[in-house]
C-alpha cells in the first residue's frame, strides 16, 4: 500500500508538469503561427508597394531576391497581371491555373484576401494576396508547419527541470504518504487492542475522521465474540449427543478422511490418540468393510452393511452427505446387535435341541424299519410293508426336520451372510448343470437363455433359489416334458428370471397359497417326490431379501411359469464395483503393511525398552556390589586398624611393667 501511494503521487506530480510543458508548447506553436501569418501578411503588402509591370525587370528582380531572403520558410511568390496572366512565379512555369482559385479572385476583387487550403500537391498552405498600385496582384504562400528545432534551445532546461522535479516529487510522496499511513498505524494498535478484549478504547483526537471505523470494528468484535460462543456452545452439545449416543459414529470426507467420531466408535475399532483426518483404512483394514465404504459413496440411497468386529455383530447404515463447500461426505452408523444376535443364538440352540431329540429316535426307528424291509420279521408279509412305511416316513421326518433347520438359518440376520457382486449368467449355467443328471433321468429337457447379468446379493442364495425352482419344475413334470430357463435384464436396471415348465400345474384356487410354508397342492404327490412344502417358501425369503418380487403364471395340466424379478446393476456400476474391489484390496494391502510396520515399531521399542530395563538392573546390581565390597575394606581397614591400636597398648602396658 505505502509503495502505492508513493508512485501515485510521484506519477501524479510528474504527469501534472507534463501536462503543463505539452499546454505550454500548444500555446506557444499557436502563438508562432499566428506571427508568421501576420510577417506573411505584411511581407505581401510592402512587396505589392514595390512593384510596377511598367517597371518590369525591376520587380522581378526585387520578388527574386525576396524569395531568395525568405526560401527557407518555404515560401512561394506568384505575381499576376490585371488579366491573370503570370508575370513571375518562384516556383517556375507550372501548369496551375491561379485565377480560377479562390483567394486569387477574391483578391482581384476586393483588393487583398487571406486563406488557408491544400495546393496542389496535397500540402497545407497559408495565401496571401495584395494588389498592387498599378492593378497587378501579388500572391506569396507559405507551408503551414512549424520548424520544431526552434525548441532545441529549450530541451536540456526542460530535461534539467524533468529530473529536479521527480527527486522533489519522491520526496514529496514519501512525506505525503507517511502522514496518510501514519493514523492507519495508530488504527492497527487500537483494532489491537479491541480485538485483545480491551474495553473502552478510544481513537486518539486527531483521527476523528476514523471513528466510524473504530466502532465498527467493536461491533464486529462483539459479534465475533458471541458467534464464537455459540460456536463453543454447538460443539459442546453436538459432542456431548455424540457420546451418549449408543451407536457409534464416524463422519468422512470425500477422500476417505475421518473427520470426526464419538466416543462410541472409538471404543468399537479400539482407537487409542486421535484419529482424525487420517485414512479409514488405518482403524480397520478388512476389505469387504473398504469396498461397501467405497460403493456408499457411488449411491444416493443410504446403505447397509453387516460385519463381525472383535467377536461382536454390527448392523453398520451408511448415508452420503454433503460438507462445507458442497464437498460429499458419507456418514457410518454402526449398531450393536449383540442383543439380537444372542437372542437368535438362542433359537437356533433351541432349534438344534428340538432336532436332535427329534432325530435320536426317528433314526432308531429307521434302523429298525430297515431290519423289518431286510426280512428280519416273524410275519414277513406283513411285517415287512409296515417296516417299509416306517423307514420312509422316517427318512421323510429327518429330511424335513433338515429343512427347517436350513430355514431357521436362512432367517437369520444378515450378520451370517456376506453381500457381493454375483454374477448370475454363471450361476444359470452352474445350476442347469447340477440339475441336468436328474431331469434326463426322469425325461425332462432342461433349455437356458441368458444374457451378462450382475446383482448385489449373496452367491449360495442365488443359487439356492434357482436349485429349488429348477427342481420343482423337474419334479412335478411329464415325461418327455421340458423346463425353459430364461435370464435377462431390463432398460430400467431389474434382472428378470424366468422359470417355465410343461407340468401338471397348479389349480388356480390354490395358486395364492404356494409360497406358504409346509403347504403342498399335492399330499401324496409330495410323497412321491420327497417334497416338504418349504422349498417355495425359502425361495419367496431369498427374493425378498435381494428386494425381489416374485410372480407365478400356471395352468392345471399344461405347466408353470414363475418370474423372478430383482435390482441389478448397470454397466457403470459394474466398472464402479471392480473398481471398488480392487482400490479395496490395494487400499486393505497397503493398510495391512502400514499396520505390520507400526507393530514392528512398537515390538522393538519393546524389545529396547527391555533391553534398557535389563542393562539398568545390571548396573545397579553392579553399583550394589561395588559399595558392598568397599563398605567390606573399610570394616576390615578399621578392624584392622582396632586391632594394631590394641598390641600398640598391650605393649606399652607390658613395657610399664
């Protein structure tokens, strides 16, 4: 700013005196011009006195030597007759009509006249014109410029005058400029001392003009002040819900930075110091945990994920949010499902208790049904139907009981299940496969129509459910009949799966039952097939856990087709989850490296925490036994020395005697 000042003013100052020199030249070049057209003037007015066309030879020997006296300027002589003929021309016979131009006829006419215009040549000229006393006209005319080298004189005064100015000019501005920052100075320690939380500061008396300044810079103080306790306040309050709420929180930024956390997150992952604006992957490296972080960012909707964390299940929502400065962020919820888990544990221990008290004697009764069938029986005839029935329906209790269990773990909360990209062309041409063996022995033709098709959901699910709809169509169709499989996916991103056979189909009253747990069409049908009446049912929960629909379409004796309808992901989100996939697995690397390198840091600074500890106690250990063994010479110095000074007595006691 002070530098500002100083050139503005010393550039002011200089460009005023420029002005004042170009103002100067301007006046003085007008003021030239106006002499020489008034010498012009009376130089054509003397010569017309002295000339005669009697006295011819006479007068243009007086316009050649005036001529001569004036060729410097330019000058151009014409002298006319009465009838505009020339009489003498300085410039030598031109072909110029000089009666047919202006200034001419009018001095013919009225005796003199003055005009300025470009001759011929295109150069502006000054003419004037005289008569003279015997009717001839003379016309002189002058280029209309101004010989600049009459300045010569005057440039080094000017240069002189340039250079004394500007060092007066620098001096100038530096005073100038240190009277105009001067208050501003003084301004700087009073803002000082408001913003130090001074009260009743004044402006000193001679910067009066600055006062509106001074009290809003005390208003803003003020405003500042309470805005920043507010602020105080905020945090404060936002921390304390933060830490009593039960669920831990982590905030991140677009980078994958921890912005903040409450104290419950802190004690999920185990953080010791602070944390923040450091990586996520530094407090938990798992890279299932780094891809679902990676695929909340791409989503607008919030998303679940569910983790195993030190023993303890974690339901964990992930939302996308927007930052200062519009910046996306993503906020993790993790909840404990400990209570739940503990209560699903529970049923399913009861589960597994029912079933094997349910199993112990269904299989003593299978074994002895097969004795019985094996013709270990009194009345063979007899015995070995009812044996037969035995071990069937026994077989039948233990497959059933098999299912539930499968059910029962199929319900559980999605901490036992892991969610991924399925890609589920495979899982058709997988299952087709795994079923052909079975329809070609019962004479049923398995077709496929697929297309690339990928989902977000758990593969052994997938599979299960198309397993359960393939055999259904298997089971309960016609010789020689065929099963259609159909895989493809719609504009709006849905994947469609259509299942069709040529069975015996379902009446339509009992079509809206179907998916019914233990509800079969059929009671001695499902005997014939082994059915439970749960596969439908498992199939219904595997869709609604992918956030499927499923719908049937079915003729009673011309067969049943069931449509499969779920989310699936787009091309981009497809590149997106590879993406994810692999930046998680580098990411959960190079976590894992940096994790291995601290643990390595922290074991030799145990190790040489140990190893001082050990050289510590040694050296006191030898301190210890150096005091002892000098403590031992001095005690035997001074028994020694006891002992000297007790012969030195008895001596002398011995000499007395």
């Amino acid at each position: 700013m002070r530098k500002q000042i100083q050139r503005s003013l010393f550039f002011m100052g200089l460009v005023a005196v420029l002005v004042s020199f170009l103002m100067s030249a301007v006046l003085y070049y007008q003021g030239m011009q106006q002499q020489r057209i008034h010498e012009l003037e009376m130089t054509t007015y003397a010569a017309s006195r002295a000339l005669s066309e009697k006295n011819k030879e006479y007068s243009i020997s007086y316009l050649k030597q005036l001529y001569k006296e004036n060729n410097i300027s330019g000058i151009h002589i014409v002298w006319l007759n009465k009838d505009g003929q020339v009489l003498y021309d300085s410039a030598g016979p031109l072909d110029e009509d000089y009666i047919a131009q202006s200034e001419v006829k009018t001095g013919m006419e009225e005796g003199s006249s003055f005009s300025i215009h470009k001759s011929v040549n295109g150069i502006p000229k000054e003419y004037y014109t005289h008569k003279a006393p015997d009717g001839t006209l003379l016309r002189l005319s002058s280029v209309r410029s101004l010989n600049l080298s009459m300045f010569n004189g005057y440039i080094p005064g000017m240069i002189l005058f340039i250079i004394v100015f500007s060092v007066g000019a620098v001096l100038v501005a530096n005073k100038k400029t240190e009277e105009i920052l001067s208050p501003l100075g003084d301004m700087s320690v009073v803002i000082s001392r408001i913003m130090s939380g001074e009260k009743n500061v004044e402006i000193p008396g001679q910067y009066i003009e600055l006062k509106p300044v001074l009290d809003t810079v005390k208003e803003l103080h003020r405003q500042a002040d309470a805005y920043l306790e507010n602020l105080e306040e905020d945090r404060k309050m936002m921390q304390a819900v933060q830490d009593s709420i039960s669920n831990g929180l982590i905030v991140l930024n677009s980078q994958k930075e921890i912005l903040d956390y409450n104290v419950k997150a802190a004690r999920i992952f185990h953080i010791e110091g602070n944390r923040r604006y450091r990586k996520i992957s530094v407090i938990f490296h798992d890279e299932d945990w780094l891809r679902a972080i990676s695929r909340a960012y791409h989503n607008t909707k919030s998303q679940e994920y569910t983790m195993t964390l030190y023993d303890t299940p974690y339901m964990v929502l992930m939302t996308p949010l927007r930052l200062f400065d519009n910046e996306n962020g993503l906020l993790i919820v993790l909840r404990d499902l400990s209570a739940q888990y503990a209560a699903e544990k529970m049923r399913r221990e009861f589960s597994a208790n029912v079933s094997h008290e349910l199993k112990t004697p269904l299989t003593s009764i299978s074994g002895f049904g097969e004795m019985i069938a094996n013709g270990m029986y009194a009345n063979e005839a007899d015995v070995r139907m009812f044996g037969q029935r035995i071990y069937s329906e026994a077989q039948r209790m233990v497959t059933l009981i098999n299912t539930i269990l499968h059910l029962s773990k199929l319900e559980e909360n999605d901490t036992t299940i892991t969610w991924g990209m399925v890609n589920m062309e495979e899982v058709v041409k997988y299952v087709v496969d795994i079923i052909s063996p079975q329809a070609h022995h019962r004479g049923v033709t398995v077709l496929s129509e697929t297309e690339p098709v990928y989902v977000h959901g758990n593969h052994s699910l997938l599979s299960e459910l198309l397993v359960n709809l393939l055999d259904n169509a298997v089971k309960y169709n016609r010789q020689n009949g065929q099963v259609s499989v159909k895989l493809s996916k719609t504009a709006d991103n849905h994947m469609v799966l259509t299942v069709s056979d040529t069975g015996i189909g379902i009446p339509k009253d009992k079509q809206n039952r179907i998916f019914e747990r233990f509800y079969r069409v059929e009671s001695s049908r499902s005997k014939e097939t082994g059915g439970t009446g749960l596969g439908l049912a498992m199939c219904k929960h595997i869709i609604s856990r992918h956030h499927g629909t499923v719908t049937l379409d079915s003729v009673e004796g011309r067969g049943t087709t069931i449509t499969v309808t779920m989310p699936c992901l787009s091309a981009q989100e497809v590149s997106i989850e590879e993406g994810n996939a692999k930046a998680a697995h580098e990411e959960a690397e190079q976590a894992k490296k940096l994790a291995l390198e601290e643990e390595r840091k922290k074991q030799e600074e145990r190790i040489k925490e140990k190893q001082e500890a050990l050289a510590r106690k040694k050296q006191e250990s030898s301190e210890s036994a150096h005091e002892k063994k000098g403590k031992l010479k001095k005690s035997k110095s001074k028994k020694a020395e006891k002992g000297e000074e007790t012969k030195k007595k008895k001596g002398k006691k011995k000499k007395k005697d």
